[in-house]
C-alpha cells in the first residue's frame, strides 16, 4: 500500500502537464481495453472531459504507474470510497461519442487518491 501512495505522489508531483482537478467523485464504470488501457467515469462528468461512452478517464495500464493506478481504483470501487482525480483536460471538452470524444481526446489520468 505504501508504494501505491508513493508512486501516486510522486506522479502528482513530477507531473507538469495535469490541469483537471476533480474531488468527490464515485467510481462508476470501469473498462480494460484490448488497446492496454483503462478507461473509467463518474456520475458526474468533471470539468474539462469529453464523455467516451460513460467513460471521462483514461491511463495506459501497462506501466507501473499505470498498474497502480489500476490497483487503486479497483480498490476505490470495491470498497466505495469517493475519489480525487488529477488529469490533463481533453482537448474536445464537452463533446460525446458521437461528436469527437475519443480514446485519443479522453482526459490523461495524472493521480488518483481516496477521499
């Protein structure tokens, strides 16, 4: 657990490139695609993200910081604690499925944390 945390500070920290801030948010849909990345969504959609079928979120899982970001939202839906989201904004904020928001427009995870 204590790497978990480790590695999400440090990629909060070392990370220049994250804008979006969200607190407060539930885990509510969560997809592994074929493509080596994760993709996941809220209730609510935060400021500054495109919605990708339901999805706001996305980080490549074949890292090590991509498995424990992993780690730690599966832990977060498991046990249905809210989440604090760090992510660059996606460049077609406010745009679905049908109007732009893709894999490649869909907001970079930076950080993850328990609320």
């Amino acid at each position: 657990m204590k790497k978990i945390i480790y590695t999400l500070v440090f990629m909060v920290i070392s990370s220049n490139v994250y804008a979006g801030f969200a607190a407060g948010l539930d885990v509510w849909r969560i997809r592994v695609h074929t493509s080596n990345v994760v993709l996941f969504g809220s209730q609510t959609q935060p400021a500054n993200t495109c919605n990708n079928w339901g999805e706001y979120f996305i980080f490549d899982q074949t890292t090590d910081a991509g498995k424990s970001l992993l780690s730690t939202l599966l832990t977060a839906k498991a046990s249905g604690k809210l989440v604090t989201v760090w992510y660059a904004d996606s460049p077609t904020a406010g745009t679905d499925h049908t109007n732009g928001c893709t894999n490649n427009t869909t907001a970079i995870v930076t950080g993850i944390a328990f609320n």
